[in-house]
C-alpha cells in the first residue's frame, strides 16, 4: 500500500528512517526547521521509496550493522539536491540524475547540505544475481551521465517514482522487479568493464562462456565439459581460467539457474505456472534435485519461496 508519512520534527525522523530503511544514526544540519517526507511502497521483496526532506546526515555505523538484518543493497537515484554517500573507502557526490548503490551490512554515510530529494531502492542482496564481492567494489561509485546504461537506466527511474502512487499489485512488483534487473544489468556492465583478470584476452574468454552459459541453461545436459567443448578447450583448461574469478563453473550454472527459478516463482503473472515446471524451465527437471538445490541456496523450498511472496 502507497504511504506518505510526513514529519515536522528531527526526533521523529530519526524514528521514520530507521523504520522505513534499516536502523540509522541520524544528526541534523544546522539549527534550522526541519521537516522530511517518506513516500513509497514495498513491491514484493523491493521497496521502492521518493526521501524529500531538510538537510542532515545519515549513519550506518559498525554497531548497527554488528546487531545483523537482512543483507540489503540500496540505490539512491536523486532526484533534487545534492548529498555525499561515503562507503568502503570512496565517497561519490549525488547530483540530481546521478545514481549510487551502497551495502547495508557495511558502514555507510550520507551527508545532505540542503533540502534534497531522492529516489530509494531497497531490496535483498540476492536479487541482483550478481556477487556481492564485485559490487562491493562499486558502493559510492556515482553512475549517471558518464556510463551508457546509467543514461539509460535513470530516466526510467525518474518516471517510477512519479508513478509510486499508482503502482500496486503483480503489476508494481514486476515493474519493480524489472527496475533491480536493469540496474543489475548496469552494474554487470560496469563490473566487466573493470575487469580484473591477469589481461584483456582471458577477460573476453571468461565474458564469453557467461554469455554461453546464460544462453544454454535451458539444457539439463549443460556441464562444464559440454561447456568447455563449445569453446574448443580442455576441461582443465577452462576451471584454470574461472580460477581466477573466485567460482567454479558448475557453481556459476548452478547459481544462473536458480536465480532464473526465484525470479520467476516470484512473479505474480506466472502464479499458475507449477513449480516443477518452472525448475524444468531452467535445466533443473528433477523436482527433488531443484527443491534441494534451492533449499541449498535460499533457505527454504521453492513451493514455500512462492507462498512467502
């Protein structure tokens, strides 16, 4: 359901943000009035969240973090203002159509100097389908006008928020679904960029058997030999080469897959579609086999995955 809770006092702020978000730390700017607005709503597992309010800082610390939550990424698209996010050692500042993303189980800053508003995405790490020690290496990095998704990306984030009002049920929670998505694909995009691997041919490599494997999951048969023979190599040559990445092969199919099944379980338009054919979808037709492995991974049954939604 779409709120709008509104504050006239910094005491009661402090207790909004930190109900709305995670526990935060807050300290006010100067001695003026203050007076903050949280707008939004929690579309599925997103919450999706307009922050309009009077400047002052914002703290994750250590001992917040140290009381443990749900490992949670935020993205901050701003809207109005400017702020500083400060994260793991960077610190980026937030212009208006500039968009950062930051680690809740990480301290954090932001600093608003002035009145400001913004854009929050707030949802579990898992969604992003990508390894949280790669983007670790993006929090507080400013994407925007600079990078060719991000210049893609916000414009539609800007008419998401002007839509908060309206967006409800299957229809919101997968648009808000699909916004993660597209900022997955952004951060993907970035994280391949600045590709660490020894040079610039083994990255293309390891860039193109992703590819691959994303493109074949649909094979129950896809293994990392099917998968070393498409490209022309030796079993041992191909882990030698994803020895670098900090995964196996197998686990980046077996991840692939899973992530493709909870996307879909948790997409109000496909309720009808049965669990078991949603594994078999992607590669996983042994109904056993894919609730163990998702189990395995998500703590809890696909079966109960879909009901918790």
């Amino acid at each position: 359901m779409y709120q709008v809770q509104h504050v006239d006092s910094f005491s009661s702020w402090k207790a909004l943000v930190s109900s709305a978000f995670v526990p935060l730390c807050s300290e006010p700017v100067g001695a003026q009035p203050f007076e903050g607005t949280v707008s939004g709503t929690q579309l599925g597992q997103v919450g999706v969240m307009e922050v309009a309010a009077s400047a002052h800082v914002i703290r994750r610390t250590e001992e917040l973090v140290a009381a443990g939550d749900v490992p949670r990424f935020k993205i901050n698209l701003q809207l109005a203002g400017h702020g500083l996010l400060l994260q793991g050692g960077r610190e980026t500042v937030l212009r208006p159509g500039e968009m950062a993303i930051y680690d809740t189980q990480r301290p954090y800053s932001m600093l608003f100097d002035e009145d400001f508003r913004t854009l929050v995405l707030m949802f579990p790490q898992h969604l992003l389908g990508l390894p949280a020690g790669d983007v670790a290496e993006l929090t507080a990095v400013g994407f925007g006008s600079h990078n060719q998704l991000g210049r893609a990306v916000t414009p539609f984030l800007v008419q998401l928020a002007q839509m908060l009002p309206q967006l409800a049920g299957p229809v919101g929670r997968r648009l808000a679904a699909n916004a993660v998505d597209i900022a997955g694909s952004m951060l993907a995009s970035e994280i391949h960029d600045r590709g660490t691997l020894g040079d610039g041919t083994r990255l293309r490599q390891v860039q193109a058997i992703q590819a691959y494997i994303d493109d074949h999951l649909v094979d129950p048969e896809l293994a990392p030999g099917s998968v070393a023979a498409a490209h022309f190599m030796s079993l041992r040559s191909l882990h030698k080469l994803f020895g670098e990445t900090g995964h196996t092969v197998a686990e980046l199919i077996r991840t692939r897959r899973l992530e493709r099944c909870r996307r879909d379980l948790e997409d109000p338009m496909q309720l009808h579609v049965p669990v078991g054919a949603i594994g078999a979808r992607w590669g996983l037709p042994d109904g056993a086999h894919f609730s163990r492995l998702f189990r395995a991974a998500y703590g809890c049954s696909p079966t109960a995955f879909r009901l918790s939604i």
